[in-house]
C-alpha cells in the first residue's frame, strides 16, 4: 500500500510539500505460496461490518457462507475422517503401498490452454448517453454534460499504441496491436490532505498548484481532479501516461499487460486508508469524475467492465502478487459514477494470469476486494479442474504465459520508444 506519513499542524511558514504518486509499497517476503484466509465466522462478521450497502453486504455474506458451513462441517466430523483413514492404512498390503511410492511419477504439465473468457459476474453498466464537445479554447473545452476540462497544463508523451492478447486465444498467441484506449484506471494522488476549510482555502490552492505540477512533470496520469472538483488534462489522450506500471486486466474479449499504453487514467485529490470501504471524495469531486468518465465512456466506447481501480489492476511480477499498489482497494464509488460494482468482478490477475495473494491484504486492504480475489482464485480452481491438472499447476502455467506476453510487450513498447524519439 502506498506509504503515509503523520502530518503535523501547520505551521507559520511551512515548506513545500512534498507529493507522491502512488509510491510502491515495500514488498513482504513469503516463503511458500499464499493459502486463502480461513472463513471463520469472527472473520465475516468483522468484514461485513465495514460495508455500509446492504445489497453488497449481502452479496459478500453469500459468497462466504458456503466457506463457513464447510468449515464447521469439517471441525465435527474430522476426527472420523481420520480414524477411518487409519483404519483402511492399517488394513492395506504394506508392500502395495511401497511399490506405488517407489513408482509414483508426478503428472507432466499440459501445453498451455486457451484462457477462457471471464463469466461476468458484476451487473453489466448501461451504456453512457453521447455527449459532444460544446464549445474550445485556447484553455478549455467544455462538453454537453457540463464537464469543463482545463488544457493549459496538458503535455505530450510517446504516443499510444499496444499489444492485446485473445481471450479465447491459445497461450502462444501473439499480441495484436491497438491504439484506441481500453479502459479507465482510477488513482488517488495519496498527497498532503489540508482539512477542507474556508479558512484553509489558500493552503488548499497551493498544495494543489504544487500536486498538478509534479504530476505533469511525472507524465503520471491522463486526468486530475483536484480538492475543488475542477478537472485538469495533464497528458492527451492519444498518448500512454506513466500511471499503472506492472499491471494486467481481461475483459470478454481481451487481455491485456501493463495499462500505461491500454487504459486512459484519472487520478482524484485524495488518500486512503487500511481497510476503507467508503470514498474520501468531496461532492464536487464526485461530480466532475462522474462526468468526466461518462464523456470518455461515451468518446471512446469504453465498456463499464473496464472501468477499475489501480489496486485491482496492480501487481508485483517479482513475487507474483496482486496488490502492489492499493489506492481505491475497496472505496471507490462505482454506483455512483453510473458504473456496476466492479469490485464483485473475479480478479484477472489470479485466474488469467496466475498471480496470487498475501493473506494479508486481504486485511488491511477492505472488504469489497476480498470479493473479487476470492472470486479469482475460485474461477483458477475450475479452470484447473476442467484442464484435469491441480491448481498449483495451472497456476505455474498461467505465471510462464504472462512471463512470455510480459517480454513481448516490454520489446514492443521499446520499439515504440525508439520510433517516437
């Protein structure tokens, strides 16, 4: 998770903050690979506690009381279980079971399979109404849903273009390449927070001056909304901005490997915390991302699916982890940016392309996305079955897929680099 620090008070003549953009979180070293948490019911009661909405209190409680019934299955009737096991041993040839150990060979990995496409399990999101660009100048461009969009500060990167891989394809396919933006990634800024007070109006001017031109030197984001609701261009939209690093996402049709290139990015004024289910977001910031994302939807045809969160996207490829970065882990407000709950969505990274979880972040990173990893790791475990391998060796042969498209993308965007120059 991105890294906080405590703010004193303000003082008479503070110094300029310093800003961070949704820093890396210091990787915890595992030892073995990460087991799924156990359901207790301690566990579920805490986790359904955190969400307000009922309708999505209820959707988590489904999806863990089958876990919970097992579990308590299981605590009554092990002792059974074993001493029957003991029993058929006992009963069993000693030298049968000594010659199936000195013969047992362990099953040869399969070719990689063709990834299947992901059932959608979120509600799909209804599809935006057009909205045209009303009036530019030389500062600003206003649209029909009265979004106003300030360009001033817009600058240029290496222009967009991609490789996305087949959803349905075999694991060796190749790349095709795309230039029209995929998706939508959204951020937070994770920077200073001034309490939003009249009387702290200038401080909040400046720390937001400050925020916009570390990110337009960063190329960090495509959009910025700051404390005010007013939204910012940084980098254009025909370019790639540097705003999701290792990251991966499939939809029905595609997959797809580190967003800079794909997604379109905005980044929204605002920090999060351990564990928070409920936005940080003024009412104007609402308002402008609402409308901001509706005009891109509508702009560039972009499905409600694709419309995630940074820690959704996010991953660690050098201990094969999600959840590298967790801005918006399980607070965004999907509903209310006309948007379906996004987060009841299986996790791509886990059943497309292998990655799996510290059980940790499960913890400290909310709720509403132990939905979606638990989802992930249920659609591996039926992928496996229908393979007829187990699971930890799907998971090896999903891992060397994105191994090899990771390679190819980095040699595409080179090229790109290269072209550009």
């Amino acid at each position: 998770m991105n890294r906080r620090k405590l703010e004193n008070g303000p003082s008479p003549a503070p110094p300029p903050p310093k800003l961070f953009v949704c820093p890396p979180k210091p990787e915890t070293a595992v030892s073995s690979p990460a087991k799924p948490p156990a359901y207790s019911r301690k566990w579920v009661d805490w986790s359904a506690s955190q969400i307000t909405d009922p309708v999505l209190r209820l959707k988590f409680l489904q999806q863990t009381a089958p876990r919970m019934r097992l579990e308590l299955f299981w605590k009554k009737w092990r002792m059974v279980f074993i001493f029957s096991a003991l029993g058929l041993l006992a009963a069993a040839p000693a030298g049968h079971f000594l010659n199936r150990a000195g013969s047992r060979v362990e099953p040869a990995l399969p070719p990689p399979a063709p990834v299947a496409a992901e059932p959608v399990s979120a509600a799909p999101g209804a599809p935006p109404p057009e909205v045209w660009q009303v009036e530019k100048t030389a500062s600003s461009e206003t649209y029909s849903n009265g979004l106003r969009i300030d360009t001033r500060f817009t600058v240029s990167n290496h222009p967009r273009a991609y490789l996305a891989f087949p959803a349905g394809g075999s694991g060796e396919s190749e790349g095709v390449r795309r230039t029209e933006p995929a998706g939508i990634v959204f951020h937070t800024t994770e920077s200073r927070q001034a309490p939003f007070e009249a009387d702290q109006n200038g401080v909040l001017k400046k720390i937001g001056e400050s925020l916009l031109e570390y990110v337009r030197r960063k190329r960090a984001y495509h959009f910025l909304i700051d404390r005010f609701g007013r939204v910012y261009r940084v980098v254009a939209e025909s370019d790639a901005a540097n705003h999701a690093g290792n990251s991966v996402w499939a939809d029905e049709r595609w997959l797809y490997v580190n967003l800079n290139q794909s997604f379109l990015s905005i980044s929204i004024e605002a920090r999060t915390r351990p564990g928070q289910v409920e936005a940080q977001m003024s009412p104007a910031q609402l308002h402008s991302a609402a409308m901001l994302t509706e005009m891109l939807r509508s702009r560039y045809h972009v499905a409600a699916a694709n419309c995630v969160t940074h820690a959704q996207v996010s991953v660690n490829p050098s201990n094969r982890q999600v959840g590298y970065h967790t801005d918006w882990a399980s607070s965004f407000p999907f509903e209310q940016l006309a948007l379906p709950d996004n987060y009841a969505r299986a996790l791509p990274a886990l059943w497309a392309f292998g990655f799996e979880y510290n059980p940790e972040f499960l913890h400290w990173a909310g709720s509403r996305i132990a939905l979606g990893v638990q989802l992930g790791e249920e659609r591996l475990n039926q992928q496996a079955a229908e393979a007829g391998v187990s699971a930890r060796a799907y998971r090896k042969t999903l891992q060397k897929r994105y191994r090899v498209w990771l390679e190819e993308v980095r040699r595409a965007n080179a090229a790109e680099d290269e072209e550009s120059e």
